[in-house]
C-alpha cells in the first residue's frame, strides 16, 4: 500500500530554466517524476491521456496568441481528463486569462516560496488518512471504556510477565496520522503500534519535531551517536532503511521520510 497515486508525473509549460532547476530538485527529492516542454508550442493531445497528475503552465513573457494556444490544448486536456491545471503569472503583467475558473493562479515568487504546498496537494492525497484518523478516535472512546473494564475483570489474575496492558491514561502527541507516546517511546500510526526499537524511535522523534525542516546528515549521526566519532553515514542509511520499513507503506516510495540528496532528511507532513 502507498500513499502515492499510481501515476506521480507533473509537467511544466516554461522556458525559464530556473523555475525548470527548482522543479527537477524538488521532484528528485519527492520521488515524482517531471516532465518538461518548450512554451514555444502548445502541448498537443491526439486522444490518449497524456497521464499527468498536474500540469504547470508558465505564462510570463508568452504572447496572448500563444497562450490562447495553449489554453485551448490545455481545456481540453482538463475537460476530458480532470487533469489540474496550475498558471504562474506577474503580478505587474496579469492578464484576462486570470478569471478561467478552471485554471489555479499562482503569483511567480509565491510559488517559489510554497511550491512545497502548492505541489503536495495535488501529488498526494492525504484525504483517507484523516478520514481513518477520525474514526479511530470515535473508536477510542468506546474502546478505553471497555478496555478498563476488563483490566478490572482479571485484575486479580497473575500476569506471566510477558503480558502488558495499554496505558489508557497515556498522552498522546498527534502529527498527521501518527501518534507519539514519549513515556513509553511508541509511535502509532492509525492506531497499530510500529514497535520501533530505541534508537529507531530516537530518530523518528527528531525528525518529527520540525516537520518539513531538512535535518543534516551529520545532525542526525550527533544525535544517535553521541559518543561514538566512528559513526557514519553507512550507520545512518541502515537505520533509516530499518525505519522506512517500518514507516513507509511502501519504503521504495517514502512519503513521510523524504531524502533531501547531499543534506540530510526531512518529515513531511
């Protein structure tokens, strides 16, 4: 099971090299997969799905016949396909094109800065996580009712030692579908416990504690292993490795644990 779409391709309408940089840096990162075409001809569709999960189109610096061009492909492409279709503009050179219903505007230098925002939200669909999440916490009403009551029916019963009860007054820290004990050192996700071990918990704590902020390589090595100056990165990706499968719904495809390529990592939520 993933939390991808099957298909993870965007494509981007623009002859501006550094937005097309960003983008390659951002999906490489991401695991998605970019596609990029000249602004100089409008993307043609013969009748097949062109399988794009979203398509950007830049429309600074084109002529208004060429973005009619464009838009006429475009229509049709979201019209038969549903295919999202985001415009990047100036805000000094904003033309009619803006009052399209079916086309998301975004001011260039906005979305430079929240391109991780503006691009997760039609890449990944979160939606059936929290819909899971709120169920489970209408379960869990019910469920640590019951629970105590039968901690109460064989409270006089000996516990061979391997036994444990869930601590039902235990406070639990949410972030997206995970819950966090610290006293115990459990992470949940939609309820099931991960049984990390200490030091895959460690690291799941730090990460988690500035969601979307890239933790460095060596941050992380410091952090696991203080004492210990032979520490590595090889030590690092192991237990990253161990993490992912325990994380991940599909650790090839992580998409809670991103790979920041020559920095570290990052929690994304």
């Amino acid at each position: 099971m993933t939390c991808f779409q099957p298909n993870n391709s965007l494509l981007i309408i623009s002859n501006d090299s550094f937005i097309i940089g960003l983008l390659t840096g951002y999906c490489v990162a991401n695991h998605f997969t970019l596609n990029c075409i000249s602004s100089a001809k409008p993307l043609l569709n013969n009748g097949e799905n062109p399988n794009f999960k979203l398509i950007i189109f830049d429309l600074r610096e084109l002529t208004s016949t060429v973005i009619e061009e464009h838009l006429e492909s475009l229509s049709k492409i979201h019209n038969t396909y549903s295919t999202p279709i985001c415009a990047i503009y100036n805000l000094n050179r904003m033309p009619i094109y803006r009052m399209l219903s079916w086309i998301s505007y975004y001011k260039h230098d906005l979305f430079i800065e929240r391109l991780d925002d503006y691009i997760n939200k039609y890449m990944i669909d979160f939606t059936h996580f929290f819909d899971e999440r709120r169920n489970y916490n209408r379960r869990l009403g019910s469920g640590r009712r019951k629970l105590l009551g039968t901690i109460n029916s064989f409270s006089s019963k000996p516990l061979n030692g391997s036994a444990s009860l869930p601590n039902v007054d235990a406070t639990l820290e949410s972030l997206g579908p995970f819950e966090i004990d610290k006293d115990c050192q459990k992470i949940y996700l939609k309820g099931k416990n991960l049984d990390l071990t200490a030091k895959e918990f460690k690291l799941f704590k730090l990460l988690s504690e500035d969601p979307e902020r890239v933790c460095t390589n060596e941050k992380l090595i410091t952090h696991l292993w203080p004492n210990r100056k032979r520490a590595n990165k090889s030590d690092l990706y192991q237990y990253m490795h161990l993490l992912r499968k325990k994380v991940e719904f599909d650790p090839s495809n992580p998409c809670w644990i991103i790979t920041i390529k020559g920095v570290g990592y990052k929690f994304h939520i």
